[in-house]
C-alpha cells in the first residue's frame, strides 16, 4: 500500500501500482470484499474510519478521505467504528514485492507484542533489514512509523478487553501492551474521547468452556462453519495427544511462554470464533490471540486471494468454493518437528509417532481437565535425547539424528519462532542441516510460520492434483506454473490438497 491522502490512496495488495481514490470510493460504495483490509474509509463528519465492507449508510463523497491502514487513520485523529470493527480485518498487504513481504513480516511481528517488550532495532533484525529501511518502507506501504502502528494495534485491542471483559483495568493496560497505566489512561482518552472506564459495557454472557477454566474470553472474528470444520478436521487428523483435543465445535491445548503454563480454547458459536485464554500473564494475550488468528487464518483476504488465483484457468476447477484457509501450527517448533517426522510416511503414521515422542518428553501439567494434561517436550529436551531414545519409539535411526539436530539447531537460537528473514533466507538455514530438504523447508515455512507464498512443489499430493487438472506433470513443471500463483502459493497448495482430500500433507 502507498501513503494515502483524499487524492492518492493505497496500492493493490502486494503491487506497486497506487489506486485512485474514485476506485477507492467504487469498492466502498460496492462494499467489494477484495478490497478488505486494503484501505480503510474515514468519514470527516463522524471522525470515524471504516472497512470498505462496513454495513453503515454510504456518506457522501467528499466528507470521506482514504488511508492506508488502521494507523494512518489513528494518526489523522480518526477512530475505529463498532460495526466493522477494523482490528479484524484482513491483512491488506500482499508478498508480490520484496517491501511488501518485508512489511507484511513486521506487521505478523507488531501484532504478537514484538514492539510493546522489544525495540525496533530487534523486530528489524528478526525480518532481516536495517532499521532506517524498515520505517521507510512503512512509510511507503502504511503511512505511517512502525511504532505507530503498534500503537493503534494496543489501543483497538485495549478497547476489545474493556468491552469483552471483567478484567480490571489496571490489568487491561498491561495485556494491551501499554508500559503504564498511566500512559493507557492518556492514549484511551485521546484516541476515544473517552476515559477507559467509560467505555466498559457490562458483559453480557461469556462462552461456555468445557475444557479450560477462562481468565480471558474475546470474540476473534467471524468464520463459516463449513470453514471452522475442515480446519478442526486438520487439527484433529494430527493432534498431539495429551497437549491438544478437538471435539465438535471446539480445539484446546496446553501451552508453555517463559515462566508460565496454561492452555486455551477456540469455539465456534455459529458464526464467530471465540478464545477462552487460561493463561497467568496476561502480558502475553497478544501473542496467544496472534498465533490462534494465524492457526486459522482469520487474517487471510480470501476474496483477493480467489479472485487472483481464478486467473488461471487450469486451476479454476478446484476453486469452486473459493480459496480455502490454511491451517498454521501454534508453535513453528512444533511444526518443525512433526514436519521431520512425517518424511515419507503418511499422516496416519506421523501421528503416531508423534505421540510416542509426547509422551516420552513431554513435561506434565495441570489443566484442571485429564485430556490436557501434558507440555510439548521444549527443544532443550530432544537436544539432550539420544538417537536410541528416539529409535525405541519406532523413529528410524536417521530421522531420529535429524530431530536431535534440529532442536539443537532452535535451542541455539533464542528468537527461532519469532525471527524470519523470508521464504528463501528461511529455506537456506534449514536444508543446511542434514536431513532436511526443500520440502520440509517450505513445509515450515507454510505451516509453522504462516508464509502465504510457500509451495512445497515435490509434494506427491500436490503432483496427483496437478496432474489430474492438467497443471504439470513433474515438480519441476508444477513449481514454473505456480510462479502465475504468486504471491499466494500456499493457498494454491491448500486448494490443490484440498481438491485431492486425501492427499493432504
């Protein structure tokens, strides 16, 4: 996206190439769900901004003006509307180009908390540039610094805690992501011409839980049920046991951040999906709603993406439905992992294995529920593990050397899970390690850390559905024709996968 004004408005997802305001205003008027999140619409006599869906009467052309991003319309003195809410729009940023995927990396960064405990100069080392590129380029793409986009992110998610829940607002301050209560009572003030506790509404009901005792509930935005269901039915063909359940309706797991332990639950009321967060430190809420978001990619502008994939024609017949969502592991580590394990083997078979490994390393825990009852083992416990360790759980010798090397490869670097420098930077520094190769690599890179450009091309699932719609006949073939695919490869992998169901990796 470019820098905006009443005259110059945002650029295409992922293109250089600057829309006009009139298209702008067209989209709005239309309410064209492929212009979501790709700007947002501020109405000059309300002093609110709006997605370009929101369902509000359609305000006359020259009372609005158009932003690049929720940021920018904070900075022009702008709030956010209820209806639309804009916190749970899409990501309106594309990886077509090299700025664009940088910025669309920091952005994934800023809304896990990186900036409310880290500084610039870390969140620019972690995506791999220099700290001067870093603002130009989101000033070139937002409109605005990167600190004022992790401001208008706590301030929107600020409102949602005193709105959704009983949590004092002392507390509320701090699982924002502001340093004190003091600059909290300031910044509310000033963006919602309001004092914070004004803005708290009694909460009218919370959602049931039946696995995890909620400290934190909080609406997640909306997702179809059909949706909600094949990304269940994912999570529950490959969950580890005794860190994740799924039932109808429902996922929860355990989960482990610095000091503390909890878990959480994901529901589906129809419409919405909700977190039940039973977690101590709620200083850690951004980061667990961030990853819940990108485990079922609620942030994925699925009318663009569908709209830009259907220009291929040998691909249009497997996106009947429209692009689907891809499921994204909580924790890349994880993923990692099961990802080495699942080498040549099916789904079925990694699962199991999967398992052993649980339960062998895994740290005991209390949930208050018996099926949550265990921690992903961390990598210091597979680094320090023998290959006879892992071989008398059924893992073959050379695959148990690789695990092993792997963890010692994470447990080295303390900012793994949060540091990507990009698709191929990140594919380099994994086939370094023996054992690992170009699909594993992308694998990761999809699935543990929601790159939407991924595309393992040698996937023997990837190569039946390819064949089968007359895409390519080889991996090489399939891997040139998926350049028309950028930079959405990975929802293309996801519909090919999808379209041979029982094929899915």
């Amino acid at each position: 996206m470019e820098t905006v004004s009443n005259s110059a408005t945002p650029a295409a997802a992922g293109s250089p190439a600057a829309i006009d305001a009139d298209t702008c205003f067209r989209a709005y008027e239309t309410r064209d769900e492929r212009f979501d999140g790709r700007f947002f619409v501020a109405v000059k006599t309300t002093g609110i901004f709006c997605r370009p869906v929101c369902p509000a009467r359609t305000p006359k052309r020259q009372n609005v003006e158009f932003h690049a991003s929720a940021a920018a319309a904070f900075a022009a003195g702008f709030r956010p509307c209820l209806r639309c809410r804009p916190e749970r729009a899409p990501r309106g940023i594309g990886a077509a180009t090299p700025g664009a995927a940088l910025v669309a990396r920091a952005l994934t960064a800023i809304d896990a908390g990186a900036l409310d405990e880290g500084s610039l100069d870390r969140l620019a080392s972690w995506i791999g540039v220099s700290t001067r590129h870093l603002r130009r380029l989101f000033e070139t793409h937002l409109g605005v610094a990167p600190l004022a986009v992790a401001q208008a992110r706590r301030l929107m998610f600020a409102r949602q805690l005193i709105e959704e829940t009983v949590l004092p607002l002392t507390e509320v301050a701090f699982a924002a992501g502001f340093a004190s209560v003091r600059r909290f009572n300031s910044a509310i003030s000033a963006a919602y011409r309001a004092t914070p506790g004004s803005l708290r509404r009694p909460v009218v009901s919370a959602p049931s839980v039946a696995s995890v005792g909620a400290l934190v509930s909080l609406r997640l935005g909306p997702l179809p049920v059909d949706g909600f269901a094949v990304l269940t039915a994912f999570y529950r063909a490959r969950a580890f046991g005794g860190v994740e359940t799924v039932a109808p309706g429902r996922y929860a797991r355990t989960l482990s951040l610095g000091a503390h332990s909890g878990s959480f639950e994901v529901c589906h009321n129809g419409h919405d999906l909700t977190l039940a967060s039973a977690f101590p430190d709620h200083s850690r809420l951004p980061l667990i709603v961030a990853r819940v978001k990108r485990m079922f990619d609620l942030g994925a502008p699925l009318a663009a993406i569908t709209s830009h994939l259907a220009c291929d024609p040998l691909l249009r017949p497997a996106l009947a439905s429209g692009a689907p969502r891809v499921p994204c592991a909580w924790d890349p580590y994880e993923l990692a992992l099961r990802a080495v394990l699942g080498q040549q083997v099916s789904v079925a078979a990694a699962t199991t294995l999967a398992a052993r490994l649980v339960e062998r390393f895994g740290i005991a825990v209390d949930t208050g529920g018996s099926a949550l009852r265990l921690l992903f083992p961390p990598p210091a416990a597979i680094a320090a593990a023998a290959v006879e360790d892992l071989t008398g759980l059924g893992i073959v010798r050379s695959r148990a050397a690789c695990l092993i090397t792997l963890a010692r490869h994470i447990a080295g670097l303390a900012d793994w899970r949060q540091s990507y420098a990009g698709l191929d930077a990140f594919a380099a520094d994994l086939t370094a390690l023996p054992g690992i190769g170009p699909w594993t690599a992308q694998y990761v890179a999809m699935r543990g850390f929601g790159d939407p450009d991924a595309f393992p091309a040698a996937d023997l699932g990837l190569l039946r559905a390819a064949r089968s719609l007359g895409l390519a006949h080889t991996a090489r073939e399939l891997q040139q024709h998926a350049e028309r695919w950028r930079p959405w490869r990975a929802y293309a992998a996801q519909t090919l996968w999808n379209f041979n169901s029982k094929d899915a990796a």
